[in-house]
C-alpha cells in the first residue's frame, strides 16, 4: 500500500437535486445525487485529506490496473471469414493502446477457455516486446468448437486475480448465443465474478443474444454494445481500452444511510445508463448499505435515490437519508470517506411547493421509462402482439422526444413510422433489419444527461 498526496488522487463531489417539500400525510422523497470525479489533483471536486490508498495512482503512468481480452473463437466466427481476421486486428488495436506497465493476458474463448498469451496461467506486462508478441500470437487464432462464455470469465477472473492492481478489467467479445453451457453456469460464473472485475461486452453481427450480452456487462458494471459490421471492430475496441486506461479508482461504493422509520423503495444509476442497483446493497452498519458503482476516471453519473419516509405534521422536517461515496481499505481497515451530500424531507401545506417536481428528478424519471418501455414493446412485438408493440414503443418515441434523447429517438424510427412524436403516434414497420431492431434493444437504457 503507498501513500500519496492529494495531487495525485481523484476528488469527489456529491451534489443533491431534489424538492424536499411533501404535502400532510406525504412519504415518498426522490433526489437525484449526480456524483463527479476529477482525477490527478485538478479542481471541481472534494479533495481526499489524509489518502491512503492501493497504488492506483502512478505519476507519469496512469493507473496500476490489468486487463484480459476475451475472444470468441467459436466455429461461427469463421462466417464470413473476415469476422475472425477483424476480431484479431480488433484485439492487436487494444493491445497497442495498453499503457506501459499494465497487466494484460488474451484469452480464445469457445466451449472451453484457452490461454492465447502470454501462456501459463500468467500476465504478461504492457511494453513495446510483449505487445509484439502478443500481435504475434494472435495471427494463430482460429475457429473452431462452440459458446461456454462462462468458462471463459472463469479463467479471466483468474488471471486477473493474480495481479496485484486495483484496476481489473475484461472485454468480451462474442458472435454467437451461449449454446454450451446451462443458463444457471453462466449465472454462477458471474456472481463468482461480481465485484472482482469490470467487463465490457460486445456483441458482433447480428447472431448474438442481446439479453445474455447485457447480462454480462449489467452484472459486472461494464458497457455493452453491438458492433453489427464487424469492420468497425477495431475503433470500438480502441475506445473501449482507452476508457478502461482513464479508470483511476475501483470499487467506489455509494453508501446509503437512513434514520430509523425510513425504508428503502430503489437506488437506480440514472446517467449514462439505466441500471438498478437495489438488490446489489451490502450491509455497511448500522441503518447503513453500500451500493457498487465500479472503477472511475474522469467523468461523472447520476443516481435516483427514492425513499419512504414516515408520516409527519406540517411544520415538521427531518433528514430522510445521508449519500456518501466510500472506498474500501486495501488492509481491511475502516473504508475512506470520500464526499456525502443530505437528503430531506419538509412537510408543508403550501401546494404549490408540495406539487412541485424537481426537473431531474422529472427528467430520469421519464428516461427510466423510456428503457422499459422500449424492452416491453420489442418483447411484445417478437411474440406477436403488435397492439401491444405499437403502444409501448410509441409511448417510447413520446418520451425520447419530451426528455430530447436524440440517439434513441433515432433509433426507435428505423422500427417504427412516427406519425406524430408528441403523442407518441406511430405505426409498427412491416420489415425491420434485424442489426437495427438489436442496436435498439441493446442501447435501450443510454440516456441523456438532464439540461441543468
């Protein structure tokens, strides 16, 4: 463990947006807590007094962290031939973008797992030798055999477990649908997984099962993604490891503390993506649960906190819950708090205050909506209720152009004719590519960050 100043580690901020204000007999309180981190001592954040933190941090050379590119090898790989040659380019293109110093492993993936480099059940480490090597061992790849995309987080987890980093990160690419393994090992594999590493998941053409791909990355608090033309392969695979290299700081928690009489209802991330967090609470103490949110570099989330809090008089008010961003001790010590913001609640009998909806709170409200309701009506639409598929994804199309979801709204016309957005008029398409129906339902839960 290696102590640094405080230029040299990411600061926190906690701001809270929310209308405090309830009417007599109100209970429900929302805040939308939008969290910022600015790595390297550089202003906009709370500095971390007295750090003492796993070397995360190393002047002149990123963050310590160690990474292994998992590739589908299976036999479909091999249709059309270039897909195969463009995951290889895509893979070499990742490695070349390692930093100096980063562990690194590639691994073939088919009905089992295979080691490609360095071998050995080892990492090798980023420099101009290995990365060469590495380009060089990926020309053997080839495919051949099926899909247990279980085996293959199985050995990355492994090889990741023996770096010493605080950054551990996969990326996963697969062509085809999880045929040769149980639904429940792949389930198994990912809990065994959850908390130990970060995985990026792509999907590539259109074979692929988009729920088991979000699956993966929901479940280790990555990315997902289709990349339908396998040619663009390469720039996905650039930009996802130049994301994994900016990560400064891992397994932040958002800790979550009420006072008695309060209940939990969620505690979803509401920016850049939807993603529900409340089954994923541990317990922290007292009245106290943390909630994952991975590793951080510079950038910045939103979070939908909703709480029932008990009834109260007018007049009265009281604290309805305390945020606080929290980083484990890498000794097993007490976890370093990081920044904290307050959650309240007001009752009053002024109705214009206690109607009152606080514009984000409105906003992701809607944008959690609108990922629903794009699931619910694709789901509808591929069983056969076209009533039912029109209405969701028309309600779809009102709430992309209420909330100004430009990237969804877009999306959802290569489905769907819009008569009239505002009322969310439209009419189901009678022919609708395949990539262009799962580019929707894979970037179903990307919104866009409220207009403050």
């Amino acid at each position: 463990m290696a102590n640094f100043s405080k230029s040299n580690v990411p600061q926190f901020s906690v701001d809270v947006y929310q209308n405090e204000y309830l009417p007599e007999g109100g209970r429900e309180v929302n805040a939308i807590v939008t969290v910022t981190s600015t790595g390297g001592g550089t202003s906009g954040g709370v500095p971390l007094t007295g750090a003492s933190v796993s070397p995360a941090y190393i002047p002149g050379r990123g963050p310590s962290a160690a990474v292994v590119i998992m590739v589908d090898c299976s036999g479909s790989m091999e249709y059309p031939p270039t897909k195969m040659r463009n995951a290889r380019d895509a893979t070499a293109a990742a490695i070349d973008t390692l930093r100096d110093g980063v562990a690194f492993a590639v691994v073939a993936g088919t009905h089992v797992a295979h080691e490609v480099y360095p071998g050995g059940g080892r990492l090798a480490t980023a420099d101009a030798r290995t990365r060469a090597e590495a380009r060089d061992a990926l020309r053997r790849l080839s495919a051949g055999g099926g899909t247990a995309i279980g085996t293959w987080l199985t050995l990355a987890d492994r090889l990741l477990a023996s770096a010493d980093v605080p950054i551990r990160h996969g990326i996963l690419l697969t062509d085809g649908r999880n045929e040769h393994e149980s639904p429940e090992d792949l389930r198994a594999a990912l809990d065994a997984c959850a908390g130990r590493f970060t995985c990026d998941a792509r999907g590539v053409g259109t074979d692929w099962e988009v729920k088991e791909v979000t699956g993966i990355a929901s479940a280790l608090l990555g990315t997902a993604d289709i990349v339908a033309d396998p040619a663009g392969l390469a720039a996905d695979f650039t930009r996802m490891m130049e994301d994994a290299m900016g990560k400064e700081v891992a397994d932040v928690s958002l800790r979550l503390w009420t006072p008695v009489g309060v209940e939990i209802v969620f505690v979803k991330q509401v920016a850049p993506t939807v993603e529900d967090l409340s089954d994923r609470r541990t317990e922290a103490g007292p009245r106290a649960g943390d909630y994952p949110t991975g590793s951080w570099g510079d950038e910045s989330r939103d979070y939908h906190v909703c709480v029932r809090v008990p009834e109260a008089g007018i007049g009265q008010e009281m604290l309805a819950a305390r945020v606080s961003l929290v980083l484990p001790d890498p000794a097993g010590g007490t976890p370093q708090a990081l920044s904290h913001g307050l959650v309240r609640a007001v009752w009053t009998d002024d109705m214009a205050a206690s109607t009152s909806i606080n514009p984000q709170v409105a906003h992701y409200t809607g944008q959690a909506e609108l990922a629903q309701v794009i699931q619910q009506g694709l789901d509808a639409r591929k069983s056969g209720d076209f009533d039912g598929a029109t209405a969701k994804l028309g309600r779809a199309v009102q709430l992309a152009a209420a909330s100004g979801n430009a990237d969804t709204a877009k999306l959802l016309s290569k489905v769907v004719d819009v008569v009239d957005a505002a009322t969310g008029t439209v009419r189901l398409k009678a022919k609708v590519a395949e990539a262009d129906e799962m580019t929707l339902e894979t970037r179903s839960t990307k919104t866009v960050r409220v207009k403050k």
